[in-house]
C-alpha cells in the first residue's frame, strides 16, 4: 500500500453503488484500506458491492436529494461510532436532453436537487462531523458541463454551474483548515446517458469521445492524492473550457449548429418545433 494521506480514512461516498462512485469505493478499499459508507438508492446494487469489497463498505439506502435523509445519515453515524474523514459527493443524474423553455420547475428541481442540493445537504449535516478529523476533505465531482453551457442540457448545466460555483466559495473560505476538491470530468464511458434515447450507433459515437472509466478514476485519486483544488479532465471538457473563456457565444452557437446536422434522436426534443 502506497503512502497516502488518505491511507485507512474513512469515506462518506455517495454514488456509490455502481459506475464511478463503486470504482472510487474500489479503489479506496483495496489500495488504501479505507473504510467506505457508500450510499446508493438501489438496495441490490449496494448489496452487491457490499459482497465484492467486504467488511470495509458499509451499504447506506437513501435518496441525496431528500434533505431529512442526510439528517438521518448524520445520526446513524453518530449511533454507531463512525467519524468521517472524507466526504465525497458523486451522485448525479443526467435528464434527457430537452429545451430549456420546454423543462417545467419540478423537472429543474428534480436535478438541482440531486447534482447541487445534495452537496448543500452534506455540507450542512456531515461536514461538521468531518472537520473533528485530523485530515478533513469534502470533494464534489461536478462536470465539464459547469464550463460550457450546453443546447438542450439547460438544467443539467445550472446544477453542475452551481455546484461548481458552491464548491470554489468551500475552498476559499476553508483552504487553510480543510481540503476541498472539485472535479471536473468530460464524458465518461458510465450510465449517466441511460435516460437518454440513443441507438447503438450513436451510443459507440458518444463512447469513442469519452473516457474510459478506470483512467477517470486514476485522473481522480491522483487529484485527491495531491490535494489540488480543482481538475478538470479530458480532452473535451479542456476544449469547452478553452473555447468558452475565449469565444463563449461563438461556441454555444456552433455546438447548437453542430447537435442539429448531426441528426442524433438524442437532440430530438431539442430541435423540434
């Protein structure tokens, strides 16, 4: 086991119960020997992680977005003796693609809840906890989507935006007493994109520009290792953020432009009139 400040912590990781967030837990667990709660909706899948990573993954059923939720997380904790080091706020969902005149309030709220609202939720009930660590962290994995606001993916983009937003005030308020990361990640070979309505075709297309999974997690835990305070990974979340600060309308306008002639029934709703 290689050195790490991280080493035997204990991790509050949402998420987790398959994709990203259970290659996180993965990796914290046989490479580090951490202890990880990891928390998911789906009571199998956690079960099933629970049986692959042994007695150091802890299963947690909840929904993020529900605020009495992570109230009731912090008791559990405190009932049966568990002290965060580390929390980590990875779960997000992905709506399907749809104008943003087109999104009513409880479709937007149903994703700020989820991708923002649940770091609020966190910070306001378990980061307490971890800042009676020795080696306290919160890190947010929002997304590429926080740096280029996209067509017909308005909701998604305000709620990575604002976690991103949220998570820059964390760190300048807090950098001398606690580490907090930000990453943020292109399109990474997960399920994120089962909500959308793709053909085989144009899934392996939106395959071929992501990344692979293991490579994000590697990208990832070299973040945490190193402490740094913000990342951005992959070839097209560096392109949207080199474009936008340079050309933010231009890019918006050929992105739109580039969605529509590639005839994809993903932008279907996007494009109708």
């Amino acid at each position: 086991m290689r050195k790490k400040w991280f080493n035997e912590k204990t991790v509050i990781l949402t998420g987790a119960s398959s994709g990203l967030g259970k290659l996180i837990a993965t990796r914290l667990i046989k490479e580090n020997n951490c202890k990880v709660v990891g928390i998911g909706r789906n009571v199998q899948k956690l079960d099933g992680v629970k049986a692959e990573l042994g007695e150091n993954f802890t299963p947690y059923q909840m929904d993020v977005s529900i605020k009495e939720n992570w109230k009731n997380l912090a008791d559990y904790l405190t009932e049966n003796g568990i002290q965060p080091d580390i929390m980590i706020n990875n779960a997000g969902i992905m709506p399907k693609f749809k104008r943003a005149d087109k999104l009513s309030s409880d479709d937007v709220a149903a994703v700020m809840d989820t991708n923002f609202m649940s770091a609020v939720y966190s910070v306001e009930y378990i980061l307490p906890m971890v800042k009676r660590s020795e080696t306290p962290a919160i890190i947010n994995v929002s997304s590429a989507a926080a740096l280029l606001t996209v067509c017909g993916m308005g909701s998604y983009c305000a709620s990575k935006s604002a976690l991103k937003s949220y998570t820059e005030a964390l760190w300048v308020e807090n950098r001398k007493k606690m580490y907090v990361g930000l990453i943020m990640p292109g399109f990474i070979r997960t399920d994120i994109m089962r909500s959308q309505n793709l053909n085989d075709k144009e899934r392996k297309i939106v395959n071929f520009f992501s990344m692979d999974i293991n490579k994000a997690v590697n990208k990832i835990m070299n973040t945490i290792s190193r402490k740094k305070p913000r990342k951005i990974m992959g070839f097209d979340a560096r392109s949207m953020n080199f474009f936008y600060k340079r050309f933010p309308k231009a890019t918006m306008k050929m992105l739109m432009s580039l969605f529509r002639k590639v005839k994809f029934t993903l932008f279907e709703d996007v494009f109708a009139e």
